[in-house]
C-alpha cells in the first residue's frame, strides 16, 4: 500500500514529526530507545507519529 502525502498535510506531517524527533532526544529515555523511536519516525512518518503520542517516552 502506497500512501502519499503532499501539500499542506505534508508540511504539517513534517512539522509533528521534528517535533517528536526533538523531544525525543531530549527526553530522559536511554540512548536506544532514543535510537528506535527516531528511526520509526524517520522511516514510518504518519504511524511513527501516533505511536509516538501514544507510546512515546514521556
């Protein structure tokens, strides 16, 4: 399944997940549960976005 997302979605999907990226690393979580969420972000945008809101570190 191919999901493309662009235009004004897109930036917004860019945004929510630097966001996430950038607290992530900052957080308190050890260096690779830092490594594993920022890599499901990298490669899973969209559903490495909710996972992160649900199960990210806090």
């Amino acid at each position: 399944m191919d999901v493309q997302v662009g235009g004004f979605f897109g930036f917004i999907l860019l945004v929510c997940v630097i966001y996430a990226i950038v607290k992530t690393v900052q957080s308190s979580a050890s260096t690779g549960t830092k490594v594993v969420w920022t890599l499901v972000l990298l490669l899973l945008p969209l559903l490495g976005f909710i996972l992160w809101l649900i199960f990210g570190p806090k």
